[in-house]
C-alpha cells in the first residue's frame, strides 16, 4: 500500500539497550523526518533527511543515530536507550519539507 | 517565551457553533505557518497552509497577522468529527519546524 508506514508501532525495551525504529514510504519523497512528540513539548524534530545519503540534526538530536541509504527508509536508531527517551516517535516524509505527512508512530517505552 | 504559543484548552462547543483559536509565534522573519490536526493517539495531519492573504477551505479559514504575530483557525458549523487537538506550525526551514503544543477542541451534541 502507497503511504509512509513505521514499525514496530510498540516497543518497550531496557535502559541501555539499542533500539531502532523503521519507517518506509513509497511516495519517493525527497525530504524525512523524525520526530518525538512528549507531553507539554509538542512535536520536536530529532533528524531529518532531504535526500538520500543527506542527513542532519534537528532540535533534539543527541542520544540518536539516523541514516538514509535509500529514499525510502529512514530507521532512527537509540544507540544507548535512557528512560528520557520514553516518547511517542513520528516519521514524516514532504517534497519540499513544509507540508509534510506522517506516520502512525512508534509507542517507546524505555524501563 | 515558547517559539510558538497555543492556548491548550479544551475549547468545549455545541455542534454547529463557530470557534476560533489563535497561535503566536515569537520569530517575526518567519514566512511559512500551517495547521495540523490530531485525534488522540494518532499521527497528525495536515489541514491547511496559512496565507498572508488568508485562505478558507470549507468550513475552515485561516489568517496571519504579521503585525501582531499570530495565525488563527476558524471553524464554522462545528461537527462532532472535528473534535481533535489542532497543532500550529512555524515553518522556517527543514531545520527549524517548531510545532505549537496544541489546542483541544472538543464539539457536544
């Protein structure tokens, strides 16, 4: 199905361990993004992509690790998860950046 | 001061009713607004860019006042489906998107 899909929808892992969270779209989108969205803080951007091979941080880019070797995928990874990273994650693809379309979220809880 | 402010509410209406919601915004240079919509517990999605000029899109408008840096969201003949949290966006660049926290519209019967 065309559209921007993100998985796992749920993960809880532990304190310390990796995590990666993977979201595809099949719209060839030149532009993604991560973010987390956390109570009282709205959405803030982690990373984002404008094309294959380019990445860069955004607001809230330490503790993560994003690549994009594809247009398609852009997994976020928690090198070292900590309890702060407790948050509901959103993927987002756009053609030009500014109208963008997101995801169904990744729930992650870090115990 | 928050980059961009909303009020949280909840706004509570009776369907039918028109309601209006403001989000200020700190950076004077910024060009680009829109606003989001998002039902609990799901992704947000977009409901309509922000003109300098205004734009309407059905029962929905939305105006910029650089002057007193806000944009508003007005919704005639309020239905029960448009019960959501409405997130305005500063768009600057791919780098700087500064979502607001949200505004909670909750419509009655």
């Amino acid at each position: 199905d065309a559209g921007i899909t993100q998985s796992p929808r749920y993960k809880i892992t532990e304190t310390g361990r990796q995590v990666t969270l993977m979201c595809h779209q099949t719209w060839s989108h030149s532009y993604m993004f991560w973010y987390r969205q956390d109570l009282g803080h709205g959405l803030r951007l982690i990373y984002y992509s404008a094309a294959a091979d380019i990445t860069d941080k955004g607001e809230v880019p330490d503790g993560y690790v994003v690549s994009r070797s594809k247009t398609e995928n852009f997994p976020l990874t928690l090198e070292s998860a900590t309890r702060s990273q407790t948050s509901v994650y959103f993927c987002a693809s756009s053609v030009l950046a500014n109208e963008q379309f997101f995801g169904p979220g990744t729930r992650l809880t870090v115990l | 001061r928050k980059e961009v402010e909303q009020d949280p509410g909840p706004f509570n209406v009776p369907e039918g009713a028109t309601v209006a919601f403001n989000c200020t915004y700190s950076n004077s240079a910024s060009q680009s607004f829109f606003w989001y919509r998002q039902d609990c517990r799901k992704e947000p999605k977009l409901l309509m860019s922000v003109y300098s000029s205004g734009n309407e899109d059905g029962r929905f408008t939305a105006q910029l006042n650089r002057a007193s840096q806000y944009i508003s969201l007005l919704i005639r003949d309020s239905k029960l489906s448009d019960s959501a949290t409405y997130l305005c966006v500063d768009y600057s660049s791919a780098s700087k998107i500064i979502f607001g926290s949200g505004t909670r519209l909750s419509i009655r019967p």
